[in-house]
C-alpha cells in the first residue's frame, strides 16, 4: 500500500468538483505509521466518554441517504460495501446498534461484499464523514472545532490502519486514517462550514443503497 492515497470527489458527470469559492475537494490522506503524544491530542474511543462524538460508532448524529433514515455514520460505511445486495444493506442500517450494524456487515463479507473494497474504503469513509457533517452542521461541526488544533487520534487496541494503538508510555502508534480524515475535514470546516452543506458523488462506480444510485447529498 503506498503511503499516501488520494480521495477524490467528482460530480455524477464523472467531473472534478470544484465548489464555488473553495479549492477542488480533493485530499492526499498519509497512510503512514505515525506516533501522537497522548497528551495534548483529542484522543477518542469509547463514545462516551471525551471526545466520543467523533467516533463513527457514536448516535446522535442521524443521516438521510437514499430516503433511507440511518442512525450512524457507521451503519452507513458498513452498508455501502454491498451496493448488489440491498436486503443485506436494509438488515444493517435496521439495527439498533452501530456495533450490530457491523456485526451484521461481517457476516456477510466473505459472500457478498464488493471486491474493490481495500482500495475505495478510506475514498468512501470519506465520504460517510462528508455527509454526517453535512447533515449535522452544528452539532458534530461545534464538536470538531472544540478539538482547536489537537491531533484528533482513534485508540484502538486492535486496528492500527483507522486508528493508533497504546504504546504504555503515553503515546498511541498507528495510521489513524480516521484521525487524519476528520482532522482534513475540520480544517475545511474552519474554513468555511457553508461550502460543507452539500456532499457531491464520490469517484465510485455502482455507489448504491437500497437499489438506487447515490447523487449529491444535501442536509436531510
């Protein structure tokens, strides 16, 4: 795997966006191994606990996609890896749980899940995150911004590609492309958090939920 990956946003003509008075959404995210003090970072894991409304796992942040009512960003990334099989997808985002939801996603992997997954995951995270802000502009907006200029880090005792892993000695050891990602996306929300109210169709082919294709995403 290289060591950065690009996530690039196109419109549904297949065509570079580039929203007006804003640079081409576009990212370079560092899949790079990297270490973050613990101390003076947003460090996030359990959702409640500090920090927790970062994490994909955490309610309180309802999305819209498809006419379909979907109560994570979780539920959601889970869901897009069968775009073929809309009853698969229907059984996830019907869960009352985000760790249900993936639970319900990985028993369906090995079967039915699309191919290309390793290579359009961070691409459609992305994306999940896009529209979670999209759709919660203030809410989960206010709670990137309080994390001020902190490396934003996903503890994980077991994935160190999303997250960073505890090293003992007051750091944390990973990728985090979760971190990194939300990092990338409240600078553009500092920036300017009006331009953030539409969420324009990734660079994906056969981006699906529930036997329709995914345009652009507008607040719910």
């Amino acid at each position: 795997m290289s060591a950065t990956h690009p996530v690039v946003l196109m419109d549904k003509d297949g065509n570079s966006m580039e929203p007006q008075g804003s640079a081409m959404e576009q990212i370079t995210v560092d899949l790079s191994v990297q270490t973050y003090a613990r101390a003076g970072s947003a460090v996030f894991n359990k959702t409640k606990e500090k920090w927790g409304e970062l994490s994909n796992m955490r309610a309180g942040f309802p999305l819209r996609v498809n006419g379909a009512e979907i109560r994570t960003s979780e539920a959601l990334y889970q869901a897009l890896r069968f775009p073929d099989h809309p009853e698969v997808q229907q059984l996830i985002i019907a869960d009352n749980s985000p760790k249900g939801a993936k639970m319900r996603s990985k028993s369906h992997r090995r079967e039915f899940a699309r191919k290309d997954w390793d290579e359009i995951q961070v691409q459609v995270m992305w994306w999940c995150l896009r529209v979670k802000l999209a759709q919660n502009l203030e809410s989960f907006g206010g709670e990137l911004f309080i994390t001020g200029d902190k490396p934003i880090v996903e503890e994980s005792a077991n994935d160190k590609f999303w997250g960073a892993k505890d090293q003992g000695d007051g750091t944390l050891k990973g990728a985090n492309v979760l971190g990194k990602l939300l990092m990338a996306l409240r600078a553009r929300y500092k920036a300017d958090p009006t331009a953030l109210r539409s969420v324009p169709q990734p660079q994906i082919g056969n981006f699906r939920l529930m036997g329709q294709e995914i345009g652009t995403i507008g607040v719910a």
